[in-house]
C-alpha cells in the first residue's frame, strides 16, 4: 500500500545502501554547502593565481571585480596580466568546476541507479563512448548539428557504452559489482581499441596527435565561446537530478520496494540513462575522459551529509568543483614547465581509493555471509 507515510520509511531506510553512513543524517545542509561554496571560492582563487606566471591573490581580487564593473577599483596590474587571468586561467577554472561538479553528480546518480558503489562513468566506459563519438566525428570531419556535432557524437557514444554495460553485467534479475566492473572494463577496452585504431590509420597526423593528447583528460585550451554548453548541460542535468532524488532514494531500496511504491523503475532508469549520457558526454567533448571523480566524490560527501539524494547531490557538485579545481592547479605546477594531464592525475588518486572500494565491499561481503 502506497502513500506519504510509506514513502518516507522507504526513504529513510536507504541512506545505508551505499554502505557510507550507517543512517545519521550527518551534518547541516545549510553548513555543509557554506563550507563547500567558500571552499570553491578559495580554490577558483587560487587557480586564477598560480601558474607559470604567478599573480597576487589580491590582484586577482581586482582584476575579476574590475572585469564586472567595479569602479572603485584603481587597476595596478599589467595588460598581460590581465590577459592571463580572464582570458587563459579564468575559463579553465570555470571548466574545471563545471566538469567536476558533473562528473560528481553523475557518479552519483549512477551508484543509485544501478545500486552499486563502484558505479562511476569512466570505470563503466561511459567516457570512452564518450570519446569515441568525439573522435569519430573528429576524424571524419563530421559536421551534421554543426558546432554542437562532438557533444552529440560524445553523448550518443556515451548512452551506447553504458546501455551495453547494463545489459551485459545483468543477469537474472541481479547486478554484482563484480560484474559491473568487468563489463565496464571490457566495454571500455573494445571501444578504446577501436578508438585508438581510428587514430592510427587517419592521414590527418597533427590532428591525430591533438586527440590523443586530449584522450588524457585536461582543461587546457578551454575559451568563453566554448564554455555556454558544459554550463548549461550542468544546469540542466542538476535540476533534473534533484527533482528526481526521491525516486533515487527509492531505487537504494531495491526494485520491488521502489515498485510497490509505484516507481515505474524501468522508463525511470531509461529516462536517467539518456540524461546521464548527455551530461557525460558533453563534459567528455569539452574537457576528455577524466576519471574518477564520479566514483570519489560522492562516497567523500555522503560520509559528511549522509546519505539522503536531496543532500548528497548538492553537496557532490560542490565536493566535485572543488576537487577538480584542485586538481588542475596540481596539473600545472608539480611538474612545471611541463603540464601534466590532469586526467593522469585524478587516476593516480582514483586507483587506490578503488581499490580500497572493492576490498570493503569484499569485506563486508564475507561479513554478511558468515552471520
């Protein structure tokens, strides 16, 4: 029997599914994202002044506030300067923060949809049919939606790929995260094979050496003109996220409880998938794979503000933003002049806490089948 009272014990059993809180609500919302938005400010701070060229974050201060019209603002900075900080870094860290929060918050959505905790977009080969959409329209020149052809490339390739993983890793009723990874992992490896085929028989070498370089995830290269689709994906893809986190917080409760509640789970995972796929594969277009984030960020959150949806995908986009920020700071300086991709360095972060992921789950496992 279905109704308002159900629904509420439903959602207030799922918080645990995921294994990172044991049903505390954790802490205040309102405080949480404080701390997380000044976190983000500090870090958009700070990739705005330090680079190769290192600026004051005082001049960046002045530099952004005289941008958006501050006229009490005495600028003491140089042109070149200037230049540097809106028209090179700014970007960038805007990208940054656009892609982290939505590989965030798509990890997210996709542990629940699949009630896995090892779910995330490139461990699935979400992003590497992402990437080989894009570099199919690359190589080929394809031109058929015009400027928006390589996100619709990335977003068909990513809902393939995760549609085939799905289908693959699912048998009789039931996912295991055993399975799911390995589909994911083989998924991955065909369309990376077929991806890297494309590369090496195309004519075009300059252009080939471009995109091998950006399968490596970076947010190099990034202009305003280019930043409006990202942005509004994120937006997008949010607001439908948080409409919908009921019914996420249903699934964490399994299928038949959802049913009963009359979640219809089959169209409401079609729907999410489509959605998730354009968020990936927009985010892919802008920036390439970069991996991990969606697995790390929303098991970080749900340990600080539990595990209720309606709290935990505001604050992953957020935890998200930051983290990539961070990481791409990280990217410009550890091996300064040279750049390293920050693809390179979110996996050299993402590897052990994955691996620490599958021995938990193991564990608790072993656990549960010994009481």
């Amino acid at each position: 029997m279905s109704g308002p009272v159900a629904r509420a014990g439903v959602e207030q059993a799922v918080p645990e599914r995921l294994g990172d809180r044991d049903g505390r609500a954790g802490l205040p919302l309102p405080l949480a994202l404080t701390v997380l938005a000044a976190l983000l400010a500090v870090s958009a701070v700070a990739g705005l002044a330090i680079g190769s060229v290192h600026v004051p974050p005082g001049q960046v201060w002045g530099i952004v506030t005289h941008a958006l019209g501050a006229g009490w603002v005495e600028p003491d900075w140089s042109r070149a300067r200037e230049t540097i900080v809106l028209d090179v870094r700014a970007p960038r860290v805007l990208l940054g923060a656009v892609a982290g929060a939505g590989l965030a918050v798509v990890g997210t959505a996709l542990q629940a949809l699949i009630r896995n905790p090892l779910a995330e977009p490139y461990l699935l080969g979400v992003s590497s049919g992402a990437s080989l959409g894009a570099v199919t329209v690359i190589v080929f020149g394809v031109t058929l939606f015009g400027p928006a052809s390589l996100s619709a490339a990335a977003f068909a390739g990513a809902l393939g790929a995760l549609l085939l993983v799905y289908a693959t890793a699912r048998t009789g009723g039931r996912i295991t995260s055993g399975r799911l990874v390995l589909s994911g992992v083989a998924v991955a490896s065909v369309l990376t094979a077929v991806l890297d085929l494309l590369l090496l028989t195309t004519d075009r070498g300059n252009e080939a050496r471009a995109v091998l370089a950006w399968t490596l995830g970076g947010l190099g290269g990034v202009t305003w003109d280019t930043l409006w689709l990202p942005g509004a994906t994120l937006l997008l893809g949010v607001a439908v996220l948080m409409v919908q986190s009921r019914n996420l917080n249903l699934l964490l409760a399994g299928e038949e409880a959802a049913t009963t509640m009359g979640l219809d789970v089959a169209r409401f995972r079609a729907r999410m998938f489509v959605l998730l796929s354009l968020v990936t594969g927009v985010l892919v277009a802008a920036c390439g794979p970069i991996g991990f984030v969606g697995l790390m960020l929303p098991h970080i959150v749900r340990l600080v503000v539990g595990g209720d949806h309606r709290r935990v995908l505001p604050a992953a986009a957020l935890g998200g933003a930051v983290f990539l920020v961070w990481a791409d700071v990280a990217a410009r300086v550890v091996a300064a002049p040279m750049e390293i991709p920050v693809g390179v360095l979110t996996a050299l972060c993402g590897g052990p806490f994955f691996l620490w992921l599958m021995r938990r789950d193991a564990r608790r496992s072993a656990g549960r089948g010994g009481s």
